[in-house]
C-alpha cells in the first residue's frame, strides 16, 4: 500500500472512530440525563403541590377549593372540574374526563386522613371512594394554622408518556448527530486525500529525480513552500547542485592529474631514451629527470595532504616561532622560482611581530602553496608582495597579493574548492592541480584561523589573506 493511501486510510479511520465515539457517548449521555430529569419532575412537582395545597386547605378551612387549586395550576381543566363536581360517581362523566385529559403528564390524586379520595384529576378514581395503593411520589398536606396532616397528595409522573417523548427526543438528536457525522467524514475524507497528495507529491518528486541522479541526468525539485517540505526540495537542490559542481570537478581532476602526470612521464621517457640512444649527456638527462620526478612526487604529496585532511589526522607540532623569520624564509625558499619567471617577491612587515605558537613546517607548506600561485600567475616583470601586521591585538594578518591574471567574480566562491581551477589558470597555461588553497585552508583552520581571496576581476590580481590568532 502507497504511503498516500496509509495517510488516507489512518486520517478517515480516526475521524470515523471519534465521530462514532461521540455519537454513542453523546446518546448514552443524553438519555442518562432524561431519566434523572424525569425523576426530578415527580419530586419537584409532589413537594411544590404539597406546599400549594397546604396553603389553599388552611385559607379555605378544607378541601372545598382544592380543584381551582389544581385547574390554576394546570392539572385539570374547567370543563372537567365542573363535572367532577356535579356528576361525581358517573361512569360517563368519568370517562370523558380520562378522554379529555388522557394527554396529560402527571396524575394527581388527593387522599384525605380517613384513607378516601378527595379528588382524582383523571377522574379515575371517585371522590369520597377509597383509596387503592397509589404509585407516584407522596407528599403530606398539612394545616397550617393547626401544624397537621389533613391528607396526602400523590404525584404520578406519567412515564410512558416522556419516555416516549424521550425516544423521539433522542431519536432525532441521534439522526442529526449521524448526519453531521457523515458530513464530518465526507469533509475528513476530502481534506485527508488533499493532504496526503500534499505530503507525497514531493517524495514521489523527490523519487523520481533520485533516479534521475543515479541515471547521471540533472534534477531540480519544485519549492512551493517554506515548510518541511518546501525546505526538503530545497536542501534537495543544493545537493544537486553540489553533486554537479563535484562531476565537474572530478572531470576537471581526471584531466589535471592525466596531464599533470603525462607531463613529466613523457619527459622522463624522452630523456631515457635520449640518454639510451647516446642523444643526451647523462649530467642532462639526470637533471631533467630528477625535475620531473619532483614534480610527481609533489603531486603525490598534495593528495597525501588532502586525505589527510579529509580524515581529520592533521596533527599539528606546535613551537614558537618568529613571524618575520618565518616570512623571510619562505620569500628566500621561493627566490629560484620568482627570479626563474623575472617576478618581483617582496617581504613587507615589522621586525617586531609577536612570537606565536605555530607548526613552522605546516604554515610554510600554506604559504608555499599561495606564493606558488602568485609567482605562477604573474606574468613576467611583475611582482608579488607578502604583507604582515597585526588587525587589533589579537589576529595577526598575512596576505600575498599580486598583479597577474586575477579571479573572476564568478570563479571566486570556488577558488577554495578542490580540483578546481579557473580559466584564466588554465588558458595561460598554470600549472597545479587546483589543491594548493584547499591544503593552504585546512592548514590555517587547524591554527584556528581563516583563508579569505580577493579580486578586482581578470586582468587585475589577486590578494590571498591568512588570519592567524594570537
């Protein structure tokens, strides 16, 4: 089963079993409440009556005013009253009486002391009969002025009556309660569908575009939203994008390394063969090969570096170590190389920098790395000027900036990326491949500081600065 239908199915399983709970709870409720109900109305009414009649027996000195005292109050009516009284013991009278009132609710039969019936108003009962047991609830009547009973008032809820009422009552709160049931359901089920479409429409985008990916076709997902999901496409994109920048890349490396390998091979097998075939001397040859070997082996050493990195295994040996000392060492390691290419390299800093704690191998293999490419990329008469000053107390800034080929704006958020290299690198023909600031940055972080790189665009430079903590 599709994840959307388990959406689906769980969302309209829940409505449907809270609807059904609140329906039965609801009735069960309700039809509790209509029994105490009833039984209230018996009591209420029996004692209310009592103390009515109470009032009525003693302002009158007996029982002759106790119908009006009942017709005003609702439990028989004047037509009957009248023939209670004039045709008492009529078996017609007492049958249109019952007709007349059969509607009635509540039975209300009214027994002197002496046992006999003072007044039915259902006229059920004869008026000085005796009175049979009587079901309902039974409330004295008392003489107020005399503080004694004179009879009781038996109060006879009708309770087929309202429980019938209460069926239907209940009934149809149960019809509109399904009904608004059903309506809840149709409206769970419509948003349940809407939202599971929501919800998985972007997996199965997101899916699809995966296989995409492993095919080796490029893939965007969709951010409609700002959401989990909107933000899933998103971070989705930028893997994308990541992934493509790194095919590139490894591109880029198969052919940097191919021909940065080719390269000194290829001499190494001209020079052999030279030297073989009696065409080079062997003070030539040697020299040659052991240039191109070096080349090789730097190579090597620069992705025995990057693994090292990669892994977390730089381990730093930490000595304190002169700035300025530091800096005029490697302007003077690098002055084969900048007079080769006919590059001015120049040391800008005071002889008073503070002494650090440094790993003097390590931060001479990132500044190797930056002056290489500045003497690599600064074309003949140009120069390249190391800098060094401490920004407040506390950081001390090393640049090397020089006037070469300079970095496009577009190039500049990848110059720190590995394997990569600019066009302008690659046009004119620079070496490297593309590992040196890579190296260079994971050195300074390890010191706790950063590599940043400037440009102005081609043509027009480039400034590497190197923040280290003091």
């Amino acid at each position: 089963m599709s994840l959307r239908w388990r959406i689906m199915g769980s969302t309209v399983l829940v409505v449907v079993v809270t609807v059904l709970v609140s329906i039965g709870v609801g009735y069960y409720t309700t039809q509790t409440n209509l029994g105490e109900f009833v039984d209230e109305i018996g009591d209420d009414e029996a004692t209310q009556l009592a103390r009515s009649l109470s009032r009525e027996y003693t302002a009158a000195g007996g029982w002759e005013t106790v119908g009006s005292s009942l017709s005003e109050a609702g439990y028989i009516s004047g037509e009957s009253l009248g023939e209670a009284r004039h045709a008492e013991g009529s078996e017609t009278s007492a049958v249109e009486s019952s007709e007349a009132l059969h509607h009635d609710r509540v039975r209300i039969v009214i027994v002197g002391v002496d046992g006999r019936v003072v007044t039915d108003n259902l006229s059920e009962l004869s008026a000085g009969a005796a009175a049979p047991d009587l079901e309902g609830r039974r409330e004295a009547v008392f003489d107020l002025n005399a503080d004694q009973p004179v009879g009781h008032v038996y109060v006879d809820v009708n309770r087929d009556f309202l429980s019938t009422e209460s069926d239907g009552f209940l009934n149809t709160l149960l019809y509109i309660t399904l009904v608004g049931g059903a309506l809840t359901v149709g409206v769970a089920v419509l948003l349940a569908a809407w939202l599971s479409k929501r919800i998985t429409a972007p997996v199965t985008a997101l899916t699809e575009a995966t296989q995409s990916i492993a095919q080796g076709d490029a893939a965007r997902l969709p951010v409609a939203s700002s959401d989990e999901l909107g933000r899933m496409s998103a971070a989705f994109n930028q893997m994308t994008s990541t992934l493509e920048t790194q095919r590139e890349l490894r591109r880029r490396l198969i052919n940097d390394v191919s021909h940065e390998l080719n390269t000194p091979l290829s001499v190494i097998l001209l020079e052999a063969r030279g030297l073989r075939d009696g065409l080079q001397s062997a003070e030539s040859a040697s020299d040659h090969i052991i240039e191109e070997v070096d080349r090789l082996r730097g190579l090597v050493t620069d992705l025995d570096w990057l693994a090292e990195t990669d892994h977390g295994e730089m381990r730093l040996s930490l000595q304190e170590c002169s700035i300025h000392e530091l800096l005029a060492a490697e302007v003077e390691r690098w002055q084969p190389q900048w007079k080769a290419r006919q590059v001015e390299l120049s040391l800008q800093a005071p002889g008073d920098l503070p002494a650090m704690d440094l790993d003097p191998m390590r931060i001479s293999q990132a500044l190797g790395n930056v002056v290489g490419n500045a003497i690599g990329c600064t074309e003949a008469g140009g120069s390249v000027v190391m800098r060094a000053g401490l920004e407040g107390s506390e950081t001390l800034a090393v640049s090397v900036t020089d006037d070469g080929i300079g970095i496009d704006p577009a190039d500049l958020p990848h110059v720190f990326d590995r394997f990569y290299r600019t066009d302008q690198s690659r046009s004119r023909g620079v070496g490297g491949t593309g590992l040196g600031l890579a190296i260079t940055r994971a050195i300074v972080e390890a010191h706790g500081g950063t590599t940043t790189v400037t440009s102005d665009g081609p043509g027009h430079g480039a400034t590497v600065t190197i923040r280290l903590p003091v």
